[in-house]
C-alpha cells in the first residue's frame, strides 16, 4: 500500500514516533468504561463535560493528545491506510477485506454523479453563496435524487427510519382521531425494527450515498462559483484524486492524491464536536440523515469550528512577513484576541492531527514560493504562541493551523477548505448517526431559567420605549 509515495509514509510514521516519545498511550479510565445511567459527570459551560452517550467509534485523548479510531490510532491509519479504507472502518467497525473494499469504491463511484443536485444546484446564485451554504443546500437537495425510502427495494420495508421523511412514516390514528407516527407508539417494535434495518445495512445506502455525493457536491461547488461548469469525475483516480481534480480542474500528482487522502483520514471523525452533535441531535429526532448532515455542515461552517482553516490562511497573509510576527502577535495578546488554529476544547496538548499536518505542510511547500512564505510565517507564529500560551493555558496549534496550507500549495482556493473538511467528516458524522440511533434517545438537555417571574402585563398602548435590560 502507497508504495508510489514512501515519502509521505515516512513523514507520518515520523510524526508518529515523536508523539509516541512525547505522550503515553494510557488511556484516560474515567472516559473509557461503559456508562451505568444516569451518570455523574461535571459539566462546564457550552456542554463542556458532559458525557451524552457511549461509542465504540472514535476516543480522543485530551490531556495526552491521541486519536484512535475503532481501536488504530491515526497515525498508523494514516500511514497505511486509504480514506475509503477508513470510511468503511469507522461504519462497519473493522477494516475491508480487498473484496469488501473493491465493492465499497464501486459503490462510491455509482453514488457520485449527483447529476440532477448540480443542475438543481445551478439555479441557485452558488458564487455568491458561502461555498459551506452551497455545500448544505446541495445536500439537502441531494435528499430528492435518491433515499433508501424511495427505492423500490426497501418500499415495504417500515423500518426506514434514517431517511424516512415525514410524509413516509406509517401513520396510525389515536382514540382522539389524530394522527401520529407509529413509533411514537410501538418502541420495541421499532426498536427491533431498526436491529434488522442496521443488519441488512439498508440504512447505511443513504449514508454512502452521502459520502461520495458531498465528494462530487464539493468538486461542482468549486467550479460553479468560478462560472465554469463542473467536471465529470477521472476514472484513473480515486476519491482523494478526484476531489482536487474536480475542484481545481488539474489532474493532482501522486504525492498531491496521497497528501489530500491524508488529510481525508486526518478529518474523518473527532468525538462529540459541535458538528457531529449537531448531526445527531437531528437524528436523534428520527429526522433524516441528508437533514443530519446538513446540520453538521451548518454548524461546521463556523469560525470556532470548522471554518477556522481558511481564516488562518487570511491571518497568515495579514501578518505578512516572519519578521512581523511578535509585533503582531503581542497586539493581538494586548487586544485578549484569539489566534486562528490554535486551541481547542478537548486537546490540551498538541493535536496529533497537527503533528501531521504540519510536516505535510513543509514537505508541499518546498518548492512553491508563496506557500513556502506563509508556511515559515506559521512556524514562526507556533513558537510565538506556544512559548507565550503552551504551558500556560495548553494552546497549541489544531487540525485548521496547518490545513489551509496544505490545500493552498495544492491550488485549492480557500473557499473550498471547509467544504473539504465536510467531505472528510460525513464518514464520521453518519457513522455515528448510526450508531446512536440503534438505541436511539432523542437529546433533550435543560436550561436553568434565571429570569424574573410574576410580570405584571402592559397593554401595548401603555408601553413606553424603555431599553431592555438583561436580554
Ligand atoms: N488564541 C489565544 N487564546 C486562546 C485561544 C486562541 N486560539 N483559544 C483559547 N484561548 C484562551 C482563551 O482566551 C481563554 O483564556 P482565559 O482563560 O484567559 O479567558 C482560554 O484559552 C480558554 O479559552 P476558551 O475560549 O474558553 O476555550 P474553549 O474550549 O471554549 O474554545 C476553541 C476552544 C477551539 C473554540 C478556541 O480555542 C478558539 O476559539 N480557537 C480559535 C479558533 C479555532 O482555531 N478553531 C478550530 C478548532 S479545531
């Protein structure tokens, strides 16, 4: 496996044995046991703490800075495997077989056309939308070009509860004569329902659909926000090859296919993050998945969050030069601002996805002036912060610091960072959309009210024009 870009392998198993050195690979024990609920758990603002469920799909270890999925720390992922490779693992819970693998790909290649979502998609104004608006608009159009409850196979199939849109759910009347979904009513039935849905894998059509169809989304979104039409997918390439292929038009180097795969792997999954709960908080109401992920692009279109990558790319140019860097960086400090990329909610360490990331960066920039000069204002900026911010406040750089560099070298235009990230995250976001559902519980959190009570009412034609106070 990637014998044509044993480069990129020794970089990662590089990067590998310095997180080895640097970290331990113990396992936090509060955070990795079964949950006996309810459970005790301290919760800090913006959920912070809170255990919302148990997983067998990913762990990241904060405090240590280690990733793992299905049990393969990323490193090794990365080094070996392939994206689709991953994909399959983070669904199934273990890795192909060549056959399983061979039929997954073509699976992905009959998935990715989305022909009619980009006509759809072309009357929209795409080049004045956010390409991450795009990106969600696009999948949840995609909800009309194929769900598993539109096809004929699975028509008399009731447990269609993932893509199951409103209309589609067997009703059933109450003594009250009004209509509510049957699964309101019958959870075991449902419940079993679901088992044998998942064991015929029927709901996972809708979620392959979506992998390779937010691929291809992404390839079309890029040329129709530069007025070109979008490009038919290379059948010489593979998923990685074809997502730059049909973004930038240019048939990417081995090293270029490799790198972009990397980084697929490198996104695919990362705990309960804001776009993957947002994800399930929409699957949680027996919505539809296309929704559910549309709900993960939204959320990961933020500057917080997913959208982080391409400010660092304006950042870095903003500060200009390496020269510039503490001056800038101490204004910023002065100004309490926060630095793009770097730290991060879970990682109080350096994040391993950064530990590749960043020599991929100075590996693709060697030979391209431009990004060369950004990539030495990054490195200069790292030591400032981390020197300034590491020991004191665990700031280190994340996922997003090294990113945009990587896609910049490549000819990618920073629109298309997020989107990118999206592409990758799907994997995650419908593995554990799946997973959640088998014993499904739709999340319902509470907010502790603080405001007034026993409010005397005021006709509107005696309320004066006072400023409201404590909104
Ligand atoms: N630059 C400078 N200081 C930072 C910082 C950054 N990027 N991120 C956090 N801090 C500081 C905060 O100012 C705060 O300091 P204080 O204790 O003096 O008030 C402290 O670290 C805790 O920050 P907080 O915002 O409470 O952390 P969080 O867990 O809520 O936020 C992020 C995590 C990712 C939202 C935050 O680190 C951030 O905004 N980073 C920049 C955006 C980014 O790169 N996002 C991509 C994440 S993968």
């Amino acid at each position: 496996m990637h014998e044509n870009t044993p480069e990129i392998t020794e970089i990662i198993l590089k990067a590998r044995d310095k997180a080895i050195k640097e970290t331990s690979r113990e396992a936090e024990p509060e955070m990795t046991r079964p949950i006996n609920w309810p459970v005790d758990c301290i919760v800090g603002p913006g959920l912070e703490g809170a255990i919302a469920c148990e997983t067998r799909i990913g762990y990241v270890n904060g405090s240590k800075g280690w990733l793992i999925y299905r049990g393969y720390n990323i490193f090794d992922l990365c080094a070996y495997a392939t994206f689709e490779e991953v994909s399959y693992l983070l669904m199934y819970g273990y890795l192909p077989s060549k056959t399983q693998l061979a039929a997954f790909k073509k699976k992905l290649i009959e998935y990715r056309t989305a022909h009619q979502t980009k006509r759809l998609l072309m009357g929209f104004p795409i080049e004045k939308m956010k390409s991450m608006a795009a990106l969600r608009l696009g999948t949840n159009l995609m909800r009309q070009e194929f769900t598993d409850v539109d096809s004929e196979k699975y028509l008399d199939n009731v447990a269609r509860i993932i893509a199951a849109d409103e209309d589609s759910i067997p009703m059933e009347t109450t003594p009250m004569g009004e209509e509510h979904a049957i699964y309101e009513f019958k959870r075991k039935q449902r419940e079993a329902m679901i088992k044998e849905d998942l064991k015929h894998a029927t709901g996972f059509e809708s979620c392959f659909h979506l992998l390779a169809g937010v691929a291809s989304l992404t390839g079309g979104i890029a040329c129709l926000r530069k007025g070109r039409m979008p490009i038919e997918h290379d059948p010489e390439l593979g998923f990685a090859g074809n997502l730059i292929y049909t973004m930038t038009g240019k048939k990417p180097t081995a090293i270029e296919e490799r790198i972009m795969d990397v980084c697929l792997i490198l996104h695919a999954d990362h705990g309960m993050n804001a776009s993957t709960f947002a994800a399930m908080v929409v699957a949680s109401t027996l919505s539809d998945v296309y929704l559910s992920v549309g709900s993960g692009i939204a959320a990961l279109q933020g500057s917080l969050h997913g959208g982080a990558n391409e400010r660092v790319i304006k950042m870095l140019k903003e500060i200009g030069s390496e020269e510039n860097v503490p001056a800038w960086f101490a204004k910023k400090r002065m100004k309490k601002e926060k630095i793009m990329g770097f730290g991060h909610r879970v990682y109080k360490s350096y994040d391993p996805r950064a530990r590749v990331l960043g020599p991929l960066a100075r590996y693709m920039t060697r030979e391209n002036k431009a990004s060369k000069h950004l990539y030495k204002i990054a490195r200069r900026l790292e030591k400032e912060v981390i020197n300034t911010l590491g020991a004191q406040k665990k700031i280190f750089p994340n996922v997003d610091f090294y990113s945009g560099i990587v896609y910049s070298s490549m000819g990618i235009p920073s629109d298309m960072f997020t989107p990118i990230f999206a592409v990758s995250r799907v994997a995650g976001w419908t593995s554990r959309v799946q997973e959640y559902l088998r014993n499904n519980r739709i999340f319902r959190p509470r907010a502790m009210y603080v405001g007034p009570f026993d409010k005397e009412f005021v006709p509107l034609e005696n309320r004066g024009n006072k400023k409201q106070s404590n909104i």
